[in-house]
C-alpha cells in the first residue's frame, strides 16, 4: 500500500541568534518535523557561532536540513533571491512560511519565480518607525496566501496599513513554561551581587525600547527602593548612552548591564518583576517568559502586552511613555509582596491555558491544512 505523502514546509528567516522570531521559528520546526511534516529551514544571513548559536544545535539535533544564504548587506539582495529560486525549484516546498521584514518581501518573490503557491508572512511587529515596510508588504500581498499576526493589535494596524483582512490570522506566541519553572533552592546566576533584590529589563537597547528613558526614571525610583538594583540584559546602539547616564546619574553601582545572555529565563527567576518600556512591540516573548516564571510585569501597554497579561492586565501596565505612572507601578510592585505575588500566579496560569506551545503549533498546522485543501 502506498504511503501518504508528507507535508513539506520551508520555514524562512532573515537571521538565526538567538530572539523571540528565532524561537518561535525553532519550536515550530521541531513541532511540525514531530507531526510528519517535512522540514527546511533556510536562513538569509549567515550562520551563528558561540552561544548565539544554540538554535541552530536544537534544528541539527532534531535533523532539520538548515541552508543558509550568507547574506549580510542590501547590495546581496539579488544574489539571496536567485538562491532562493534555485532552493524552492530543486526541492519544492507545498507552503513556505516567512519569519521577519525581509524574509517575508523575498520568499513571495522568490516562490512566484519558482512556481510556488502558498506564501505565509510572518508579522511579528508594528514598524512605526518604518512605514515603508508595511507598504512593500501590502504590495506583495497578492502573492501572498495568508498573513499571521502574532497579536490582535497588530492585526488591526496591519488593517489599517491597507492589509487585506481576508488574508490575516492572528496567531500568538507561545512558550514552553516547563522551562521557565523555578527550581527550589536555585542559586544566583553569575555576575550579579549578593544580598540584593532585583528587577530585570531584557530587549535590544535601541529606540524603540526607549531605555534612556528607563534609565532615567529607575534612576529616579531606586532612591526609594535601597533593596533593589536593576539588570539590563542586552546589547543595541543605545548602550554606552545608557551607561553613561546611570553613571551620571550616580547609579553606576544599582543599575548592572549584563550585555546579551543565554540565561535570560535564569535571571529571570532571581528577580522580583519585569520592566517593559517598548514604545511599540507586537507580543513581546520576555513578557510570556517572565508570566511562565511566576513573575509580575511593570510595562507600557505596547502592542500585544494587555493581551498577553489578559484580566490582570490592568494592575501591571500603564498608558506608553507615562513615565511617572510607571515609576508609580514599580514603586507599587515591589513594595507589596503580597500582590506580586497574586500578580505572578495569575500571569502563570495565565501562560499554560492560553500560550502553550502545542496550541500554536496547532494553530500554524490547522492553517497550512486549510490552505492546502481549500487553495488547491
């Protein structure tokens, strides 16, 4: 008796170190490859090394085939998408699935040379401060099968970016809770001091995270919280200003940049609650990942954040760039034990009924189904 044949999926994005797309890409790979789909990821940048390079371990160790395009500048444009042609017409894919701005304008292209039908774009962001790309997209969408939005909110902005609203599904981040969970008895992560208490800000230290901003007004805040410093764990073009005006402020000593981590989920277990300043985001992974750890969030309700927190959003956001409402929230938080922790229960329950990761990987499933039985 002949065997079914397999699903086969290409799974493309602009890079592969270690971030909140590159982690949803992986689960999905894996999750997919563990259903009887055929896997590809392929990759338009070039291979990671050190400890940026973890994911790419987890695809090989599950033999996922991993082709990257060595692309590092715009110039390499043309060359990335005569690769990308030769990939889908050699070995073609039923669906290909595009993680990230520029992964999602060249696998369109690149599947309409290689006579490929069904395109999914992966919108993971708002882009404010970068219109453009949305217009590149809304212009490609005829090419396109189906858009997935990872938050509601960015769903509604990509309708008013002129999306066709037939061609979005919103479908959410997820994480592994069990890998968050906090052992008994765990001792501090390296380089941080002993007695102290902590709160914790993770992201890329760039502009849209406005962390001078946070700088600024943490500067402010621990005056009135001797227990606490604050972790900043990244790195980004707005670092050595950051540093600079914790120095200057005199909080050199209170405020510990730890640059970029493996041990996020780590850290994020010795600390008391996390910071989000983003002036924009679409579904933030730290924030999931710090609501499976058990932890409160003190945040500016950027896109996809009050969805995340659900019910208990309320008591954990304050309106964007209202910096004294959440100098006011973090006050709030760590003065009150009992409540942070009511907050955290809430946030982890809250993560395993509604972000696991069998749903989305269920959800991005039931979707390539249905395009493949109803787009044939």
């Amino acid at each position: 008796m002949e065997k079914p044949r397999q699903n086969r999926i290409d799974l493309c994005i602009t890079e592969l170190e270690v971030g909140g797309a590159e982690r949803c890409l992986c689960e999905l790979a894996t999750g997919l490859a563990q259903r009887a789909w055929k896997v590809r990821v392929i990759v338009l940048g070039g291979r990671p090394s050190g400890s940026q390079a973890m994911l790419v371990g987890r695809l090989t160790a599950n033999n996922i085939p991993l082709h990257f395009l060595n692309i590092r500048s715009c110039w390499q444009v043309p060359r990335a998408l005569r690769k990308l042609i030769r990939l889908t017409k050699v070995d073609p894919p039923d669906v290909v699935q595009a993680f990230l701005f520029h992964a999602n304008v060249l696998c369109p292209l690149a599947a309409k040379f290689a006579g490929i039908r069904h395109i999914v774009s992966g919108i993971r962001v708002v882009e404010r401060d970068r219109p453009l790309r949305m217009k590149w997209l809304v212009l490609l969408q005829r090419l396109i099968s189906e858009h997935v939005c990872v938050s509601e909110a960015v769903a509604a902005y990509c309708r008013k970016r002129g999306f066709d609203s037939q061609k979005i599904t919103v479908i959410p981040n997820a994480i592994n809770a069990s890998r968050v969970t906090p052992p008994p008895n765990k001792p501090l992560p390296p380089g941080l001091p002993k007695g102290r208490r902590f709160m914790i800000w993770v992201g890329r230290i760039e502009p849209q995270k406005q962390p001078l901003g946070l700088i600024r007004l943490m500067a402010e805040t621990l005056v009135d919280l001797p227990d606490y410093d604050l972790l900043v764990v990244g790195n980004g073009p707005l670092a050595p200003a950051c540093r600079e005006t914790a120095q200057r402020k005199g909080m050199g000593n209170r405020i510990h940049f730890l640059g970029w981590r493996a041990d996020v989920d780590e850290l994020l277990m010795a600390c008391d609650l996390l910071l989000s300043s983003s002036a924009w985001e679409g579904m933030p992974n730290v924030v999931l990942e710090a609501m499976a750890a058990g932890k409160p969030v003190a945040a500016f309700s950027a896109e996809g954040i009050a969805e995340a927190l659900g019910p208990n959003a309320g008591p954990q956001i304050r309106e964007v760039s209202d910096w004294q409402g959440l100098g006011q929230l973090v006050r709030q938080l760590s003065g009150d034990t009992d409540l942070r922790e009511r907050l955290g229960k809430a946030n982890a329950q809250r993560v395993r009924e509604t972000y696991s990761m069998n749903c989305m990987i269920d959800a991005y499933e039931n979707l390539y189904q249905q395009i493949l039985k109803s787009r044939e």
